[in-house]
C-alpha cells in the first residue's frame, strides 16, 4: 500500500539568494493510501503543508476535502508544498492514481 506523508510547517523564511525554506514543524502525519484518504484537521497554526507520496495520487486541500482521481496529481517519489492563508485549508485528502 502507498504512503503519503505531510508536514505541516508555522511558515516560510528566506534563506538568501532568494531560497525559501518552510520553519516550525507542527506535526508529521502518514496516511495510507488505496481509496480516498484524509488528515485530521490540520494545526490552527500551520501555515505551510509539504506533502509527499511514494506512488502517483490525487490530492486536495481544502475545507473538508475529499479527494478524487481527477483532481491534482503528485508524481511518485516527489514533495509539494502549498501555503495555507487565513485558515483556508482545514485537510488534504489523498487518492491513489495512475
């Protein structure tokens, strides 16, 4: 079965020559992956959700997400990360794809 992995981060500092790097780790959190899947409520405080998966998937992140195979897709083996302003973003939910 696949493995998703999200960390959500407090923000997002320069680190010179124009290098942002997330700061503050909140939690860490797995989800396995076949059929949709989602996080518990994210952290209040998180403010950037670096997000990574050992096969291809779906994802979305939104006020109570709930995934499906045509929404964003996350190659196998890569991160992403997204901000998260103003409380916009409440879950990732998570779907396995081709």
């Amino acid at each position: 079965m696949a493995v998703f992995y999200i960390t959500q981060w407090r923000g997002i500092r320069e680190q010179g020559g124009g290098i942002q790097a997330p700061y503050g780790k909140i939690a860490k959190t797995t989800l396995a992956i076949g059929a949709e899947a989602h996080t518990d409520i994210l952290d209040p405080e998180c403010r950037v959700v670096e997000m990574a998966c050992d096969a291809i998937c779906s994802y979305v992140a939104e006020k109570n997400a709930v995934a499906t195979t045509s929404d964003m897709r996350l190659p196998a083996d890569t991160h992403s990360k997204f901000q998260c302003v103003n409380g916009g973003v409440d879950r990732v939910s998570v779907i396995a794809n081709t």
